[in-house]
C-alpha cells in the first residue's frame, strides 16, 4: 500500500492483486509427511505448479505500461511478459530461507530450483531496490553473482510521523520498550534481563513489553509491563502504542531473526533510539552512537545495559542522540523519501 501511494504520485499505476493463491493441497500434505517421517520435504509454496499459477493469473491483467514494479520477489520469479521491470526486496530468497527457516528440513535440490530461477529473474530485472545493503551484500554472497542495476533505497516504518519529539526531557523515570511478535527470537530474555541491571541503578525505570505476550515469569521482574499486542488496525490500540513511544526514554531490541527491524523506524519517529545487533539490515538503520547504539555479536545483557547505562548520565549526549535519531529518520527512513528515491529512478527508466 506504502509503495503504490508513492509511485501513484509520479505515475499512472495498475495495480494488480492481491495474487496469493494458497499451496497445492497434495504438494502441501506430501511435504508434511517427509518432514514429519523425518526425512526432506519440498518447499511446497514456492513449488513450479503454484509459481506458474502465479504468472497465469497475473498475465492477463498485464498491458500496456513501459515498466513493471514487483513488491518482493520470489513468488513473481515466474512472471516474464517481455517487458521491463524493476523490484523492491528487503531479502533474498536464500537469506529468508537462513533466516526464519529451516533448510535443514527441505531438499536441497528443490531450494537450488527456487534459488537459481530467482537469480535469473534478478539478474533480469532493470533496476533492483533493496531496503538495506546487508540485504544486497547477502544476496550477491548467496548467489554467486553481482548485481549492477541495484540501488539501496532502504525502508519506512507503518505509523505515522508524529510534528514533534514529545518526550519530557526533565524526567528521571525511564522507560524502555519492547516491541516483538516473536518473544524469544527477538531477544526478550536478554531485554528483560538488561533492563533488570538497569534497574539495580534506578529503581525508576520500567520495561514496557507489546506484542506477543511473554512468559509468565517475566512479568515477576519489578518494573515490567505487558501492554498488549497493540494492533495498529484498532484506533484506540493505535493510540496507546503512539503514547507509549511519545514516553519511551529507548528500545531494546536485542534480535536474533530479522531483516529490517520497523520498530526502530517507529520509535525513532518519535525520538525514541534504539539499542540493536549490528547485524542484519539494522547498520542501515541505525548511526551507532549518533542515532541509537549498535552492539556486535555475540552478545549478552551486560552488553546491553552498560551503553545504556553510560548514556543515560550523560544527558546532554542522551538529548542529542534523540534529535539526531528523529532527523535521521525523518530525512531517510519513510515512505516518503523511500518513494522519492524509487521515483527518480524509474524516472529516468521510461
């Protein structure tokens, strides 16, 4: 929706979709079984009979235009209707696949098919967008090739830009967040555990967690809060995750299963930095020590409190790193200059 409402403002757009046909229901059940049995399944939702389903559908609603854009790439990798085309992607095929999979559990012959046949529909494209350079880096690493027509464009966040920072600079009490669908693999232990070293030093401070709910236990920490899953669809869920942000002093977000991270964009909007592995597509995220704070892998919670610690007495830097993150973000990270950069070059494609 971000990506049509930005070329909507230089082009005429045809949209086509949404085209999500589910998983052959035989291809599906057979993968289960192999995998359930103990053996290598297919990657059934990528399968050559769903990929050329896709193109079928697609097909016929291609026509006329000069240039075809793709949000994301492996389910179009297929879709060859001699024209040109470009392509926005936050990861590559084989990085998802290392990332949030397990490609232990699929034949390696089939994650070959989908691989080769995605290098070859990038390796044709005109131009390729990608949200990050770790993602670009990672995909020509994977693939074995270079991708020349690539143009790092990076990503926005799904909120609005609030006018201002309203966070209150003369409060002691502070608060830090945590935001994650995915307790664990996004590094909830090592928050909770952090924050509580942090609050050893100020007995003031409290952990907001919103999302997925977190184990009991963690709730047994002093200071730590479970807001809710805040869905960003419900208006008065929406506010209360807006006047969370507004409040927060930073985010911690100790992740182990990421591409990008939109919470950080999130929390930047509204001044809130960030802490973050300098890993993933987070680097292009985030300026460390000038816009957030980036701790090298392997890590533990001492590693995250301890910068936190040591910039929280120093208010003067804390203040700066606030208006640095909030610049930062609004000059880089939103739709909006993500869609001027995507503009301008397509621009100069038809």
């Amino acid at each position: 929706m971000r990506m049509y409402e930005q070329m909507k403002r230089r082009f005429d757009v045809n949209y086509i979709g949404p085209i999500a046909p589910p998983s052959f229901f035989v291809e599906k059940a057979v993968s289960k079984l192999q995998r359930v049995a103990g053996l290598r399944g297919k990657f059934h939702f990528f399968s050559e009979k769903r990929l050329r389903l896709i193109r079928d559908m697609v097909k016929p609603q291609v026509s006329g235009g000069n240039l075809n854009f793709f949000f994301g790439q492996t389910p179009w990798i297929r879709c060859q209707f001699n024209q040109p085309y470009t392509v926005y992607l936050d990861a590559a095929f084989p990085t998802y696949m290392k990332v949030y999979s397990a490609p232990e559990k699929f034949q390696p012959k089939d994650l070959a098919r989908i691989t080769q046949l995605e290098k070859e529909w990038l390796s044709r494209a005109t131009k390729i967008f990608w949200g990050s350079h770790w993602a670009l880096n990672e995909a020509e690493r994977e693939f074995g090739t270079q991708f020349p027509q690539s143009v790092v464009v990076r990503v926005g966040g799904h909120i609005d830009v609030p006018e201002s920072d309203l966070y209150n600079i003369d409060s002691d009490d502070w608060l830090f967040t945590f935001i994650s669908l995915d307790f664990l693999n996004k590094g909830g232990w090592v928050c909770v555990k952090a924050f509580n070293i942090i609050r050893q030093q100020n007995p003031k401070a409290r952990l907001i967690i919103i999302g997925q709910q977190p184990p009991a236990e963690v709730l047994q920490y002093p200071g730590v809060e479970y807001a809710g899953y805040l869905r960003k669809t419900n208006p008065e869920e929406l506010s209360r995750f807006k006047s969370i942000l507004s409040k927060a002093t930073f985010m911690i977000h100790p992740t182990t299963m990421d591409t990008m991270g939109a919470v950080i964009l999130e929390s930047g909007y509204y001044g809130c930095p960030s802490i973050a592995p300098a890993t993933f597509g987070i680097p292009d995220l985030v300026i460390n020590n000038e816009t957030g704070i980036l701790v090298k892998p392997p890590f533990t919670e001492d590693e995250f409190a301890q910068p936190l610690l040591d910039i929280l007495r120093d208010k003067n830097r804390y203040l700066d790193m606030r208006r640095g993150v909030r610049k930062y973000m609004l000059n880089e990270l939103t739709w909006d200059a993500v869609g001027d950069k995507i503009n301008e070059e397509i621009r100069r494609i038809v």
